[in-house]
C-alpha cells in the first residue's frame, strides 16, 4: 500500500503533526505556569516549551503520517490495484490472490 494515495496526501498528516505539537507546547507551559504559580520564571520555562516545540514535530512525524493513512483509508477506502500482493493474501475487492 502506497502512503501518498493522492497528491497532496503530505498536508493531512503535517497538519496533525503541527496540531499535536501546538497542544502539548502550550500544555507545557500551562502546566509549568501552574504548578510555579505565584512567581513564574520565564526563561526556564520559555527553554522547556522551545525543547518541546522542537522535539515533538521530529519524534511524532512518523506516527502522524500513519495516523493522517488510517483516518484517509476510513474516508476513502482502498480500490482494487492498491494492495501489493506480496503482503496480503486477500484483496476484498477481488478474493484471494492466485499464487
């Protein structure tokens, strides 16, 4: 199964990664802001939250990209032709595989 199915399949999954990333960057500083709460110090906090706006996007890319193929194969299922037989026995479209 090929993971770009279409052009422009690469925006679905770079939108999820910059989501995800988006959402724990200001977790963590909401948490940090928090739990330091009367007196908040700015630069160590502002360090940790430019490590995890950095970190994340690099770590969680492969995860979005499968994540970004499995909610594309729930809207637009797969047509024959797109299973490489060497990998699967049964394509659902046209039965079992002649070996």
């Amino acid at each position: 199964m090929k993971f770009e199915r279409i052009e422009g399949h690469a925006i679905g999954y770079i939108g999820i990664n910059t989501m995800v990333t988006f959402s724990l960057t200001f977790a963590v500083i909401l948490g940090g802001a928090i739990v330091t709460k009367p007196d908040i110090p700015f630069w160590p906090l502002a360090i940790v939250a430019m490590t995890t706006a950095a970190l994340i996007p690099t770590v969680f890319l492969r995860s979005s990209r499968t994540v970004w193929t499995a909610i594309d194969l729930i809207m637009r299922p797969l047509r024959t032709g797109e299973i490489d037989p060497r990998f699967i026995v049964i394509d659902p479209a046209v039965g079992r595989w002649r070996r």
